[in-house]
C-alpha cells in the first residue's frame, strides 16, 4: 500500500494543524514539521521546540540549513529527544531563504553541496538524514547532476519535489527530472512529491513510478482532507467532519494564538485551498474574507452542517 506523507508548509501545518488533522482523517503515515532553522546559535526556539514535543515516532522534523556544524549540532539534539529521522529542506524557493545560500538556493552549486554532505555524514552518531529537493535551480539537465550527487550518500530518503527552483509553484511538475532520479536511486528510498490533488493523481505517479517508498501530499490535503482516505480506500467523506475538524482547530488555536483576529488569518488562509472543495465554495470564501469576528466566520461556514 502506498505510504502517505503529510508535506511540510510552513505557517500551515504547525503542530496545532498537523495533531487536529491528524485526529480527524485517516490514511496519514508520516507527517514533518515545516522547517526549523539550524543556526549557529545552537539552540531551538521555543515555537521550534512546540513542533518537536512530545516526541512521536510518525514526525519527522525538517532543518533548513547551510552550515554543516550547525547541522550536525541539531540533527544530534534531535536524536536525543528520541527521533529516528531528520529531513533537510534543499526545496524552499522563497527569496528570503535562498538568497542566503539556503534550500533551493543551495542547489545551485553542486561542489559546494558535495562538501557539505562531505562534511556532515563524516560525524559519528547522526540520526538518519533524509532530504527533500527540487530537481534544480534553472535547468531540468540538473536533475541528472542532483541524482548523482544525492546517490554517493547514503541518504535514508530522497523526496523529490520536480520543479526546478526558477519554476516556483508555477507549470506542471516535470516528470522527466523525477525519472533522472528513479534511474540512479533506489525505488523503496524516493519519495514523488507535487501536484498529487486527486486519486487519479496518485494512481498516475504509481504507474509511472511504481515501487516508491511514497508520496507526499500537501496542497491536495488542504483542497481536500479526505484525499489520504480517498487514495487508500477508507473513510466517507461526509462534510460534517470537515466542519467537526475546522471547530477543533479553531479551539485549539485559540489557546495558543493571542486573539480572535488572529486565529481568524489563521482559518482563512486555509479556506484560501478548501474552498474549493464545495460546489459553492467561492461564494462560502468570499464570506469568510469579509467576516471579523469569530461568530461572522461561524456563520460563513454554517452551510457546512
Ligand atoms: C505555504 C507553503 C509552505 C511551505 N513550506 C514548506 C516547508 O516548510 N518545507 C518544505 O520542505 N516545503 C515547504 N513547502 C512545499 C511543500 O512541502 C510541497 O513540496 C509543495 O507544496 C508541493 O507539493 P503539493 O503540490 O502536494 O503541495 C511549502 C509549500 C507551501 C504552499
């Protein structure tokens, strides 16, 4: 059966979205932070510290980073707080982050890149590493490059996200570059993630990619809660149980953001991908925009029961 992997989104799937979702719909495997920045400080947040406890053996945490000591430093403080499994984020394509050398902007330089898993897999006592890549920063050849570069480590998995950095969210996924990827690495340790928004979606990659360790879903979860059940096969998908979840969620960010407002962005930037789900879903947004207070929201969202 095909493992599901809940995708990193920063802003998005913090620890209070991924625990409410994930009690709320079935047919997630592993879900991952977004991502927490190893710096040099050598010390976690006290919001990064939110997303890695309690420890649960179904998370993986992510790293954004470009500096191996302060890599290693965090994948080993990590490990102590009992995980198995750490992702490093080398697909983030926002400005901010790759302008400093970081997630896809550490793409561009494959010497560079080599010297820091140089650096890295020469400590003693890591967890397991796994990365989650574009294909390349401008050119789909790069996918070739990346794959033979990510194949001499010894990575316990390789998602791979096919869109080059230049390409951001925009045009379809290139599943040229993927296929760089499916013939230098083994099958059971890639990972296909993007633009999987419907059962079809996911049958299609498994045809075209049998044998994968797994898929990621993240924006499709959003358009979609029920799409992990819908791909294995299990659940109903009755809307009184997304609007059972979005109650849930809106309690359980109003114990930790400081007011209405605020958890009000919080929900519609959500509805910003679930909207479209319903049949009268633009007009059910447009409702949701306007409303400034908790009780305008309920009322935009009333259709629901
Ligand atoms: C709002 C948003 C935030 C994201 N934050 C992260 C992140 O923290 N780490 C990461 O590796 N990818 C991040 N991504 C990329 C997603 O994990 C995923 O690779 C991308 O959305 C493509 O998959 P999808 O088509 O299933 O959504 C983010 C994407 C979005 C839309």
């Amino acid at each position: 059966m095909t493992r599901i992997m809940l995708a990193p989104m920063e802003g998005i799937t913090n620890f209070i979205f991924r625990r409410t979702y994930l009690k709320h719909f079935e047919g997630v495997d592993e879900s991952f932070t977004p991502f927490i920045t190893a710096n040099q400080t050598h010390s976690f947040k006290k919001k990064e510290k939110l997303e890695l406890s309690p420890y649960d053996e179904t998370r993986i945490p992510q790293l954004l980073t470009n500096d191996a000591q302060a890599f290693i430093w965090a994948l080993k403080a990590i490990k102590d707080m009992g995980y198995k499994e750490v992702n490093l984020n080398l697909g983030c394509p926002s400005p901010t982050v790759t302008s400093r050398g970081r997630g896809a902007g550490m793409l561009a330089d494959k010497e560079k890149l080599r010297a820091f898993f140089d650096e890295t897999f020469s400590a003693a006592d890591l967890p397991d590493v796994s990365v989650k890549s574009r294909a390349g920063t401008e050119d789909p050849a790069e996918a070739g490059q990346l794959a033979a570069v990510y194949a001499a480590y010894p990575f316990k998995r390789i998602i791979l996200h096919p869109r080059l950095l230049k390409d951001l969210y925009k045009g379809s996924v290139r599943t040229d570059c993927f296929r760089k990827f499916y013939e230098l690495i083994p099958h059971d340790r890639l990972v296909f993630n993007g633009d999987i928004n419907t059962l079809e979606d996911a049958q299609n990659v498994e045809k075209l990619f049998p044998g994968l360790y797994g898929i990621m879903l993240g924006r499709g979860i959003l358009r979609d809660p029920f799409l992990p059940e819908k791909i294995k096969g299990i659940g109903t998908s009755d809307d009184k149980r997304i609007a059972d979840f979005l109650d849930d969620l809106w309690d359980d960010y109003e114990e930790y953001l400081s007011g209405e407002k605020d958890v009000l962005y919080k929900m519609k930037e959500i509805w910003s991908y679930l909207y479209t789900y319903f049949p009268d879903g633009d007009r059910i947004l447009k409702d949701i925009r306007k409303s400034q207070t908790k009780a305008a929201y309920r009322a935009a969202i009333g259709a629901l029961r």
